[in-house]
C-alpha cells in the first residue's frame, strides 16, 4: 500500500466510526428526495429526466460537504495527532490527498445511494442515460470541488466549527459568482470581460453545462484544476502551521 | 588463535556500533513570534546512550524535541538522524526514529489494534509481518488485553502504552519520548523504565521528564536545559556531584534549582 493509500483508508474508516456516516447518508437521501419530488416535481414535470434532482445537488453539497471536510485537518491539530502523522516518513502531500480522496470517496458513495430515483425515471419512462451520468459527474465534481475548499480551510483552524462555517461561505461565494443576480450586479459597471471571468469561476456555471449533458473539456480541468490547486494549497498551509 | 581474533573483530564491532553517533544536533534555534525558546542546543547521542532531557516548564524540552523530529523546523541549525539530514532528506531521517509526542497523542475513534496497524502500514512494514509485530509490541508494552479497545476508553495508563507501542513497533535504532511515564502509577512506572533500559544498550534514546529519579534509574547522561539553553550535559553522578558535600538529602533537586536559578538569572 502506497502512503495515501494507507492515510486514505484510515480517514474512509473514521467517518463510519462516529455517527456522522449515518446523519449525513440520511440527511443527504432524505433531502435529495424531498428536494427531487416536492420542490423539483420529478413526477409533476411529466420528463424523463433527473434535472428536477441534479439542480439541487451543489446546494445539497454547499451544506453537507464542510461536515465532511471540517474534521479533516482541524482534528488532527485539536487532538495531537497531527504530531504523530507529520513525522511518519510519509511526504506530507500524500497524507493531504488521502484525505481529501477519503472524504471525496464518501460523497460519491452518498451519490450511488440516489441510484433508486435514476432506476425509477429509467423503469417509468426512456431518459437520456448520457445526460444522467454527465449530471453524476457534475455531482462528484461540486463534490470534489467543496470538499477541496473544506480540506483547505479545515487545515486552517484546529475549531471544526469555525471550518464548518468558513467552509460554507467560501463555498457560497464560489457557487453564487455565476448567479445572475451576482452577474447583473457586475454588469452595471464593469467589462463583460471581466463579468466573463467572475461567471468562470462559479461552480454552478459549470456545472449547469454538465447537467445538461454537455461534458465540455474546459468544465473537466475547470474542476480538476481548482481540487488540484486547493490541494497544493492545503499542502503548504499544513507545513507551515503545523505546530500552531 | 582464530577463535580470539574472532572475538577480538566482535568485541571491536560491538565497540564501534557503540559509537555509532545516531543523533547529532548542531547549534538549534528556534524563534516564535518574538519569543526566542530554543538558543543553540547541540546534542549529540550515540548508540547505547540513554539521554534525560531535564528542565523546568517552558526550558524548551518540548520544541528541541520536536525539532529533532522535523515536527517543527529549526530557525537556524541542523539536525543529523543516523547520517540523514532532516532538512535535506526527511524521509529517510524520520524513517530512523520512533517518537512518542507530548500527552502521547492517538486516533480516539480507533481500536488500538487498528491504530497500531495503521502506524505500522505507514511506516511501510510488509503486510505479512504486520500482525506479529504488533503482538510482539503489544507484549512489550503490555497492551494485549487492551487490543480490540477502543483507544478513547482506555485509561491514561494505557494511552500512555499505545503512544509507546506506536513508537516501537518497528523497532527504530532512535527513539525520541516526550514525557513517557508521565501519568503512569508506580507499577506502570517501573514497567516503562525496565522497557527503556532494555532498549537502550543498542539505541539511542532522549526521553524528556520532571522526575530526577528517573534520570538516575534509566539514563547513562542527563541533559539539562534552562531558558532555551543546554546548562549541564554528563552523566547523572557527575550531575550529582555538582552539590555540596553538605548537602545530604535530594542532591540532585538541589543541583537541578541550581542549574536551572542561574540560568534563569543570566536571562534576566
């Protein structure tokens, strides 16, 4: 087993230790559907489609990714252990990935837990089965994205509330830059260049593209580069705060 | 004749291995935020000794420590572990120790059969050797009964032991404890220093404690440091001896407020 690999399953195996695995799977369904079927009529809409479930997901996601992420780093400074796991001879990014692929992990294990809705709309009717997986991948992408922030503000307090709440503004603002309220707000005084480029940032442009099938190259590096750079990011902060 | 050249090459290798200077420590600084807490401490340890690391609360036992594990850079100097710099190469270096943190910090959630397990699939132990090394610490450190426990209902006693198992369990030619029998009963005590003193005769060890008994009972040399600065390095008689004759009962509280009154003046 490779380092992360090591450092991944402890953290997968941490969140079905606590009750936290059980709140947030039942949470996550029980809000998914009553998201889907109430607010987002699946039935009501007579389509053979999951956009009434996938247009709530990174609002799912905006509140239930930080519990996920909060603990991450934030624990490991309250409890100590953080002394422990930087002076394994492990290369410190190893470690930030595996816990970011752990968290991550269990939001895609969240998402496979929706798959009844998926085969309900595939038994009552002929979606298209392209555009669901390419709402999947969205999904996991806001996901990935959120939980990437989480990590990194988890890295920065040894409060998990404090993460939490931090995690959920940033998060805010990330998915909230490519509203049109925020754009029409912009438009009034600045170039459609850079309204263009605040528009670029948001998750929910991105990840609109994909829900309606479209699985664009740029939304796929827009997505992986931010999980990437947030990465690096946390790696640096973890070194340099370590002991604080 | 062969036999005593054989003997001879033993006894010279066995000399030499003793020698092997495992941790070297040269000239530590470290600054906080304008607190200056470690001013150049140099330490070196070789094979066989046993170091106590002696000084009153917020001497810098803890930050020298931690920089001879990497947990924390050094603002300025360097720090060798069995020939890897810690600096230039931490894989390597941190691979040669095992450390036992101050308040022996652990995963509270786990059993401490699956935390020593993670630790010892961290530190890259093979798979198949996994499960017995983990018996074999577990018998060391008495853990046996406790395994399947899960690690945040045991008593301080046993934390302290899983802390302990954690850093021996692959068996490290360098081990650095920060407070290791503290919070332990008597019992418990005793158990930990004949552990120490078993391991001692090939490693190198620096264990950091309050108590002076304990430095006479386990340590071949004692090291104290006051303010950020090393102010007694020898042996724990020598240590002694720095006391008056007239003096008769607790010589070495009585050397250690010394040592460590003046040291405190001299910063003043």
């Amino acid at each position: 087993m490779s380092p992360w690999q090591v450092i991944f399953r402890r953290e997968f195996r941490a969140y079905f230790a606590t009750p936290l695995a059980a709140v947030f799977l039942v949470v996550f369904l029980f809000m998914s559907g009553v998201f889907s079927f109430s607010m987002g009529g699946l039935f009501e809409r007579g389509q053979a489609d999951l956009r009434s479930f996938f247009q709530f997901v990174p609002w799912l996601f905006l509140f239930l990714a930080p519990a996920l992420s909060m603990r991450l780093w934030a624990e490991e400074r309250r409890l100590g252990t953080i002394e422990v796991l930087t002076t394994l001879p492990i290369p410190l990014w190893h470690a930030v990935a595996g816990k970011f692929l752990a968290a991550w992990f269990f939001s895609l294990v969240a998402l496979a837990l929706t798959a009844p809705i998926w085969i309900t709309v595939s038994w009552l009717g002929d979606p298209d089965q392209g555009v669901i997986v390419a709402g999947y991948i969205g999904s996991a992408m806001v996901a990935g994205i959120f939980l990437a922030i989480g990590g990194f503000v988890s890295a920065l307090t040894k409060n998990q509330v404090i993460a939490f709440v931090v995690t959920i503004v940033a998060c805010f603002l990330v998915l909230l830059s490519g509203f049109p309220l925020v754009l029409n707000f912009f438009r009034d005084w600045m170039s459609p260049g850079a309204v263009e480029a605040i528009a670029s940032v948001s998750v929910l442009t991105h990840f609109n593209s994909l829900m309606r099938g479209v699985v664009e190259l740029r939304d796929v590096v827009y997505f992986a580069s931010g999980i990437c750079a947030l990465m690096v990011a946390t790696t640096f902060v973890v070194d340099w705060r370590k002991s604080a | 004749m062969p036999l005593a050249k054989e003997r001879a090459v033993t006894y010279i290798f066995s000399q030499v291995l003793q020698m092997r200077e495992l941790i070297s420590a040269n000239n530590l600084h470290k600054s906080f935020a304008g607190l200056h807490a470690v001013k150049g401490v140099t330490l070196q340890v070789n094979a066989g000794e046993v170091v106590g690391f002696l000084g009153p609360n917020g001497a810098g036992k803890t930050t020298t420590m931690r920089m001879l594990t990497g947990f924390l850079d050094p603002s300025e100097g360097s720090v060798l572990l069995d020939g890897f710099s810690l600096a230039d190469d931490p894989l390597a270096a941190q691979k040669t120790f095992g450390y036992l943190p101050e308040g022996a910090p652990a995963y509270p959630e786990m059993t401490v059969r699956d935390y020593l397990q993670f630790i010892a699939r961290a530190r890259g132990i093979a798979r198949r050797e996994i499960a017995g090394k983990i018996d074999e610490v577990a018998g060391r450190v008495h853990l046996r009964g406790v395994l399947d426990q899960v690690i945040e209902t045991l008593s301080k006693g046993f934390k302290r032991r899983v802390g302990i198992a954690q850093a021996i369990i692959h068996d490290p030619p360098i081990l650095i404890m920060d407070e290791p029998t503290d919070g332990l009963d008597p019992n418990q005590k005793h158990e930990v220093r004949e552990l120490i003193r078993a391991m001692g005769s090939t490693k190198a060890i620096v264990l950091s404690t309050h108590i002076l008994e304990e430095v006479e009972a386990v340590c071949t040399r004692a090291v104290v440091i006051a303010s950020g600065r090393v102010v007694f390095d020898g042996t724990p008689e020598e240590f002694e001896l720095i006391a008056p004759a007239s003096v008769t009962r607790n010589r070495m509280d009585y050397v250690f407020r010394q040592l460590t009154a003046t040291a405190a003046e001299v910063t003043l």
